[in-house]
C-alpha cells in the first residue's frame, strides 16, 4: 500500500471510527453523571455535608500544609545555607587570595580545596567545589569536566557577585566515582569570596554539600505539619459532623412527627369526608321518603275523598228537583245548586292536590321527557302558557334522584309563577353549559318583595325552602333573581361529573 493510498484511508476510515464512538463515550459519561447523581441524592444530609466537608476541608488543610511546609523548607534551607557560607568564608576564601592580582589559583591552593571535598569540615561533606569568575569562567572545581569552561553564568551565581549567599536544595544524581547512582539530596551554596579586609568581591564559590541529614529534617518537618494539620481537620471534620448529624436527627423526628399529624389529619379528612357521606345520604333518604309520603297522600286523597265527593255527586245529580217544580221548591233547588258548587270546587282541588303530589314514572325516562311532561302538566291543569327551551347537548341519562329533583323544581317554579305572577311570560330553560347542566324557571311578574307588608307566615316559602335542601342535598346550586321589572328566574346547576355518584347514590 503506498503511502498516498495509506493516507486516504487514515482520513476515511479515522474520522469515522471518531464519529462513531464520540456519542458512545458522550452515553457513558451522562450514565455515569446520573448513577453519581442518584447515589448522591440516595445518601442522608449529614453524610452529604460529611462528604462534602471532607472535600473541602481535605483540599483547603493540603494546600495550606504544602504551603506552610514549603516556608518552613525554604527557611531551614537559607538558615543551613547561612551556616554553610559562613564555615566556607573561614575554609576556602584564604585559598582564595591570589585571585586578588591574578585570574588564576596557585597549586597550593588548589591542593587546599581538593583535600576540603575529601574531608568532613564541622559536620559538612562537601561534595564539590567551583569557582566562579566575574566574565562565567569556571577558574577551578573539583569536577575536572567543568574546570577552565566558559559557561552561561547560573542566575544564583549572578546574584551571587551581587553581595548575596544564594541555595538550592534538590535531588542530584551523583558524578560516576561520587558513590552509587541513586540520587541523594544535595544542598547547593553560591557564596561571594572577598578579598581579606575588603568588601571586594574576587570569585564566587559554588559548593555542593551531601545533605541527607537536612533531607531528612524537612521530611519530618512535613510529615509534622501534614499530622498537626491532619488532627486539626480531623477535628473539624468531626465537630461540625456531629453538630450536622445531630441537626439531621432533629429534622428527622420533625419530619416524622409533621407525618404522624399529616397521617391524623388525613384519616380526619377521611372521617369529615365519611360523615359528609352519611348526612348527604340521609338527606337523600329524606328527600326519597318525603316524596314517598307525597305519593302516598295523592294516592290516598285519589282513592278517598275524591271518589266519595263523586259518589255524592252522582247521588245529588239523581235527587236535582225537576225544572218545573213548583214555587215552593225554589229555596231547595238553590240550596242544592250551591251544594253542587262547592263539591265539585272541592273535587277539582283534591284533584289538583293529589296530581301535584304524586311522581309520574321516572325510570327509563330522559331529561327532555321529564320536563316536558312538568310543562304539559302545568298548562293542562292551569290552562295557561309556558315557553321550553331544550339545549341540544343534554345529556340522554340522569340518575332518578336527579331526575325527581328537576321535575320537582319545574313543578315549584311553574306553580309560584302562576300564583304571584299570574302565569306571565313563564319559560322554562334546560341546557348543557360546559360541565354544568343548568335549569332556569323565569315570570315576567312583579318579583318576590324584600320586604313584606304581610306578618310572616310560616307555611308560606316551603316550596322554595325545600327546593333548595333539595338541590343542595345532591350537591347543586340553587339562585333566585328577582327584580320588579324583570320578574324572577330560579336558576338550578348541576356539575355533570357528578353525575356518576349520584347514579351510585341512587342505588
């Protein structure tokens, strides 16, 4: 393959294997994110801030240890490079002083400073000497690869013929002879030479000590400072933990009294709800066994009275006097007309009375079948006008409950209105509006007064009054608006999402 074809298929084939596995790594890192995220939210308060304030306390307390180690390495450092300078002023600077009238040491002197590399001086093994002229040439050292070079001056070795004793503490792997080849801590003294009894500076000296010995006070050191500092978040740690963990153990027992009281409230809620439940079902059951005793009294007033008001009817109609029955039968011709009178009134009313009271058959009847017969049945008995509006949205089946309630309340309203209003314009509106079927009953009479001129009676406004116990038992709403000019509406509602429980009510 040559190396163009190799190329085309790098740039063919290398992108597309990045294409294909981006989205993959991109899965495992969202998977990743969100089993993190889960894990989180899965652990307690107090071990979320314990986790947390490790974080926080562990990488505050490592920075402020490396730093505090690091000044405390950098004084024990200048302290021992000090101390080095001033026992290399007393050991090498007289060795020195031919460099005051000439650029080079004498054999002497060079013979001096190789026997300090082979010797302990106060303690100090020095590893090797060189020594520095003003222009970087390296006049003398112990390392003969270095001596008589002309080399890029160090900055250390700069600011060293400026008056200043520079250091530098590292590791050094060790010249072949030197001893081993694993590195040793190495201290580096740059210290200015002067000429005796002068402030003259002539040479700098670049001394290498072994400091295995300072190595190991400054890893003590750390590990001093890294366990004082350790103990001290620690400390910390456990303090504000504890106080966490004791807040935490609060919240909890709030937490499970606040769902005890929640638990109580609710079965509360449940209990109110249970007794709404029964007071609402034996107003049904009120409102059933009234209608009961309604049917019951038309029945019995059907049955009784008005067939022996008939009976005696029939009997006066056959002891009526002739027509041409004498003058002296007058008196009782009058007296038996009148007798007549009243008895038919008193049959017509009883009739009235008994069809007022007794329930056409609800079951299997629509809505639009009941309020048309409460309608027919009102204009037949008072020989008057009503005005029906059927929306088309009706609903074709209601519970018989509700059913007897709307035939009842167009049974009400038609009723009051031919009575007060004298059967003016009365109308009767059934239609579904949203989620509520609405009932309106309307008279163009003179309104209901505010005030009555009239002592109260208590046997007037029961009608109404158990309308409205009626309706609210089977959780409507029922309005009166009345107004002299306008007349009166009775306005009745029903939510239609209630119409399942009464269906089940109904039972």
């Amino acid at each position: 393959m040559s190396d163009w074809q190799r190329s085309a298929l790098q740039g063919r084939v290398f992108p597309a294997l990045r294409a294909r596995a981006m989205p993959s790594v991109l899965s495992m890192l969202s998977e990743t994110s969100e089993a993190l995220s889960r894990w989180w939210r899965a652990l307690g308060l107090a071990s979320q801030f314990a986790l947390a304030a490790a974080l926080v306390i562990g990488t505050s307390m490592a920075v402020l240890g490396s730093w505090v180690a690091g000044r405390i390495e950098k004084g024990v450092v200048e302290h021992a490079a000090t101390n080095a300078s001033l026992h290399l002023d007393s050991f090498v600077e007289p060795h020195l002083q031919t460099l005051v009238s000439s650029d080079q040491l004498g054999e002497e002197a060079e013979r001096q400073l190789s026997a300090l590399v082979l010797r302990r001086n106060n303690g100090h093994s020095i590893l090797s000497i060189s020594i520095w002229a003003a222009d970087g040439t390296v006049i003398y050292s112990t390392i003969p690869r270095l001596e008589g070079q002309r080399r890029l001056m160090p900055a250390k070795v700069a600011k060293a013929w400026q008056g200043r004793v520079e250091d530098k503490f590292e590791m050094v792997q060790p010249e072949d002879g030197a001893g081993g080849l694993a590195a040793e801590p190495v201290l580096k003294i740059f210290t200015p030479m002067h000429q005796t009894g002068t402030a003259r500076i002539v040479a700098v000296a670049e001394v290498h000590e072994s400091a295995g010995q300072l190595h190991k006070d400054i890893t003590r050191t750390r590990w001093q400072t890294g366990g004082v500092l350790a103990l001290l978040s620690l400390a910390m740690l456990t303090s504000l933990s504890g106080i966490v963990r004791r807040g935490g153990q609060t919240i909890a027992q709030q937490q499970k009294i606040l769902s005890e009281r929640v638990g109580e409230l609710s079965m509360a809620l449940v209990h109110n709800e249970e007794l709404q439940a029964r007071v609402t079902e034996v107003n049904r059951r009120s409102t059933d066994t009234n209608d009961r005793f309604l049917r019951r009294i038309g029945a019995e007033l059907h049955d009784g009275p008005v067939q022996l008001i008939a009976l005696a009817l029939l009997r006066l109609e056959g002891l009526k006097p002739a027509a041409n029955a004498a003058t002296a039968a007058e008196n009782s011709v009058e007296e038996f007309t009148a007798v007549e009178s009243a008895l038919r009134d008193a049959l017509k009313e009883i009739r009235g009375m008994s069809s007022g009271l007794s329930l056409p058959k609800m079951e299997g009847s629509t809505v639009v079948q009941v309020i048309e017969y409460a309608v027919r049945n009102h204009e037949r008995r008072t020989r008057s006008r009503v005005a029906l509006e059927l929306g088309p949205d009706l609903p074709k089946g209601l519970p018989k409950i509700l059913l007897t309630c709307l035939y009842r309340a167009v049974q009400e309203g038609l009723n009051n209105a031919f009575r007060h209003a004298e059967g003016k314009d009365q109308a009767v509106r059934i239609s579904g509006d949203g989620d509520q079927l609405v009932l309106e009953i309307a008279d163009g009479g003179p309104g209901i007064p505010e005030q009555p001129s009239t002592p109260a009676d208590d046997t007037k406004g029961l009608g109404l009054k158990g309308l409205l116990d009626r309706v609210e038992s089977l959780d409507g709403t029922f309005d009166i608006v009345s107004s002299p000019s306008t007349g009166t509406k009775l306005r009745i509602r029903f939510d239609k999402s209630a119409f399942n429980r009464l269906d089940a009510r109904d039972v």
